[in-house]
C-alpha cells in the first residue's frame, strides 16, 4: 500500500485547498495501536490453549494445528490484497471494516462448538486481520511530520512486539482461569475500542483508484497456497497419497503453481502479482529463502512446546504461558540492539550469529527429556528469541540493501507471503512428522517388551507394569507412548536444528549494504 499523498489524506483528513484541521496524533494512535496488538496476540495467545481445545472440540493432535495455520495461511493470502483494497475504498473504510471482521470473528471462535467451525473461524481472523499490521504502520507514518516518523516507528515496533511476548502467558492465564473460549474472547473489547477510536478520529477520503490489481495471479497463487495447506494438513489422515483427496490436492497445486508461474513469467512488468524483476535480485531472493526458514523454525517451535510440557510433562497451562513467554521477551531485546548495529557491523556478520545463536537454543531443545525444570525451558527459549530477533532486522536490512526503492512495496509484500507459507508448512511438517514418528517409535519400543525382559521381573516395576493384568499392559502401554511422543518432539527439534545449520553457507551469496547507506526494514518481518 502507498503511504504517500492519497493515504496521508486519508489518515489526516487534510485537502490540499484548505487548512489542515487539528489531529489528535495520541488517540489515534492508541486506537491503531489496540488494532494492532490484538492482531499480533493472536499470533501467540491461543497456542497454549490448544490441547484444551484438542479434547474439547475432539481433534487429534495433528488436527488441532489447523487452528494455527488457518490463520496463518489465510493472512498470507489476503495481505497482497491490502494495497489495492485501499487504493480503492480509502485507508479508512478497510481499517475499520478489518477491525469489525477480526473482532466479530474472534466471537465466532469463542462460540465455535466443532473443530470445522473454529477452522472457518480462524480462516476469517486472518482474512480480516491481514491488513490491520502494515495499515497501522502505515497511518503512523500519514500522520507524523518526518522528524517525529522514527519515534512513531519505535511505539509501533513495541506495540507489535507486546502480543507475542502477552500471548502466551495471557493465553494461560485466561485458559487456566475460565476457558480456552475466553483467549478469544478477550478481543472483543480491545475491537471494540479500536473501532471507536479510528471511526471518531481518522477522517475518511475517497480511494484514488490509481492501482492495477492481478487477479488471475492472485487466485492462482491463492489456490496454490491453499492446496498445499490442505495437503499437508490431512496427508497423514488420509495415509497421504492412498488418498484420492490427496492426489486431488496435489494436482490442483501443480496445475494451480504452474499456472501462476507462467503468467508471471510472460506478463508485462508492473501487470502481474509478482514482478518478476525482483527474483532477478541475488539480495532479495536468498532473503526468501532465509525468512521462509525463520518462518518455519520460529512459528513450528512455538506450536510444538506447548502440546509438550502440558501432555507429557503435566505442566499446568499457566505455567505453560509463564515458561514460554521469554521467547517473545529476548526477541524485543536482541532487535533493538541489532536495530542499532545495522549500518555499523556488516549485517551477514549478524545474521550469521543470529542463526548459530538460534541453532544454540534448538540444539538445547533437542536434548529434553521428560524429567525437565522450568529453567530447562525457559532459556532455551529465551535464546532462541536472542537469535531471531538478531536475525530479523539484519536480514531485513539484506534483503532490501540492492533493491531499487521503487520495488520496495511490493518486495515487502511478497517478504511477508514468503514467511507466513513457512510459517504454516513448518507447523504442518513438524505436527505430521511428530505423529509419524511417535508411531515409529512406540513400534519400536514395544518390540522390546516381554514377559522375558528381566526390567519386567522388579517386584516394583512388576507392581506397576504387570503384563499379566489389563491394567497393568495398559499402563505400560501409556508409558511407552509419552516415551515414543518425547523422542518423536526431538526428532523435530533435531530437524529444525539441521534446516537452521543447512542456510547458514548461503550467507557467503549476500551482499552487504553500503556502509552509511540507510536501509529500509521491513518491520512485517516482526509479527
């Protein structure tokens, strides 16, 4: 989206003919503030809920994550719409109808009584909470003269680091002390607020209409991306490809993929949804790739330790949210040292400790075992959010350092599509991988249980584990499944750790940015 004359316009509610009315710059950006934090806390806030939704709604383990990419995938298809929907109907009209849908939809999430109606839920949470992010960003800049531009920048990167720090603990708390309704619920006010605010004190004006919008490469694209999901999502339900529905999604996704690439590649410059210049960008297309693996790593994390510490290890869910919460805390602190080093250190030396920093804490992870102490998790956790938040702004500042200014907007856009499809592949891959490998491991376990085993002869452990009896077998068998799921959780910590490793030679391709060039950062890459 354009954040030049028309949409400073539209934040101001000043014509170029007459005097420009009184802003109130504080309320206006409380309230697209409110808007803001309550879309970056449901990117964190319901992970802790979700083995209680689990046995409420009656989902299997690798179900349930359809709750969290749902959302994510449905975002990531409708942020690139964001630019062209205010182009058209006014900054406004969309932030408000944004506000409205999120929060309308968040009731619909708390009210939802089946795993398919909180699915659809979720899926119109991202839809309407897409544009809210680099909206607020953008109103904040419309509004601020250029000498105030870079404190308003700090209050909204503060803002948009609040709700993945509050969201798990607030998650737990809310979980702990009603329901896991209420991690919906409690958006209903904070949307209620938020939609007063920008209703009373943004001025509306008319949409300029100045902007093309590629619909045959959105759809494609969009059909691509959703295919895929459902493919990885229902693969292991559907014993993958023994499945017709799956061969049908993987059709559908090549023939849709296929389709979007061939137009992109033969439409005119400036025509289709991805200008295809910017893959002619060495910078830019290894900051795919590395945002598609943070994307990934970061988001599959957060969705697998949760599940862990509630259903092997007992932890309490507000425990859970205290425990997990540091992550968020050590990715604030680590991007605003690695926002002052940008521009002095050269930025492929801090990516490069970012992604040994977040191997660091992976590998950690990968030594848990089931007898674990809050310290165990705290700081593995808080290291990685060391590292990601080292990683994102210098990768930021790489990816955009050779890009021509005028390719920004829309190389920002698709930066922020590329990590959101890692973000929901990676959940799906670990979930999928975390229920094979359980299975793999329970087979194996199991092979070594007998009557002959002399663990089995112990006076103690036979008065337990006695396979003579049905409650016994059915102990053991229990026993033997928190065994298999903890070794399947480090098969995927394990796997993550190699993904994070595998990256790291390509940063020998990257070019630094000129030394006292300012580099734009892409602040999307935070939420």
């Amino acid at each position: 989206m354009s954040t030049d004359t028309p949409a400073a316009a539209g934040a101001d509610g000043i014509s170029p003919t007459t005097a420009p009315p009184a802003i109130n710059r504080t309320m206006i950006t409380w309230a697209i503030m409110l808007a803001t934090i309550m879309q970056t806390l449901d990117s964190t806030i319901a992970n802790v809920a979700l083995p209680h939704m689990q046995g409420s709604l009656s989902a299997s383990q690798d179900q349930i994550t359809w709750v969290l990419t749902s959302y994510i995938v449905a975002a990531a298809i409708a942020t690139p719409l964001s630019g062209w929907l205010c182009d058209r109907y006014s900054v406004r009209n969309i932030f408000l109808t944004s506000i409205f849908g999120f929060t309308v939809a968040s009731a619909l999430c708390g009210i939802s009584v089946t795993l398919g109606e909180i699915v659809g839920a979720r899926l119109l949470q991202g839809v309407f909470g897409a544009a809210l992010v680099p909206l607020s960003q953008a109103i904040l800049l419309d509004i601020n003269p250029r000498e105030k531009q870079g404190s308003a920048m700090a209050i909204w990167g503060m803002g948009v680091m609040v709700g993945p720090i509050l969201g798990p603990t607030l998650g737990g708390w809310l979980t702990d002390s009603y329901n896991w309704r209420w991690v919906f619920f409690i958006n209903l006010p904070i949307g209620v607020a938020a939609f007063y605010g920008v209703l009373k004190y943004i001025r509306n004006a008319p949409g300029s209409r100045a902007m093309r919008f590629d619909i045959f490469g959105f759809c494609t694209l969009s059909v691509a991306i959703g295919s895929l999901q459902l493919l990885l999502d229902r693969g292991s339900e559907n014993d993958w490809f023994g499945s017709t529905e799956t061969w049908i999604e993987a059709i559908v996704f090549t023939f849709s993929a296929l389709y979007f690439i061939a137009h992109t590649a033969f439409s005119p410059a400036g025509k289709s949804f991805l200008n295809y210049r910017l893959l002619k960008n060495r910078n830019y297309v290894f900051g795919l790739l590395f945002i598609f693996i943070v994307g990934a790593v970061l988001y599959a994390t957060r969705a697998l330790t949760p599940p862990m510490l509630q259903n092997l290890m007992d932890y309490p869910v507000a425990t859970t949210g205290l425990v997990t919460a540091p992550s968020g805390i050590g990715t604030m602190i680590a991007m605003l040292i690695a926002g002052r080093m940008v521009g002095k250190v050269d930025v492929r030396l801090l990516l490069l400790t970012g992604f040994l920093v977040a191997a660091f804490s992976l590998w950690q992870m990968s030594r848990y075992t089931l007898v674990l102490g809050v310290p165990d998790i705290v700081w593995p956790g808080l290291i990685q959010g060391v590292g990601l938040g080292l990683i994102f702004v210098p990768l930021s500042a790489a990816t955009f350092a050779t890009l021509e200014p005028a390719m920004r907007a829309e190389g920002t856009a698709i930066f922020s599509l590329v990590r959101n499809i890692g973000s929901s592949i990676g959940i799906s891959l670990v979930q999928t991988l975390l229920v094979r490998n359980t299975q793999v491991a329970h087979a194996s376990l199991v092979e070594k249980i007998s009557n002959a085993n002399s663990a089995l002869q112990d006076a103690a452990v036979r008065s337990v584990y006695n396979l003579d009896l049905g409650a016994g077998a059915a102990a053991l068998n229990n026993e033997i499944t928190r065994q298999a799921s903890m070794i399947a959780y480090v098969d995927d910590f394990w796997l993550m750790l190699i993904l994070t490793l595998a990256v790291i030679p390509l940063l020998l391709l990257v070019s630094p940015a000129s030394k006292g060039r300012k580099v734009e950062v892409d602040h999307a890459a935070m939420e």
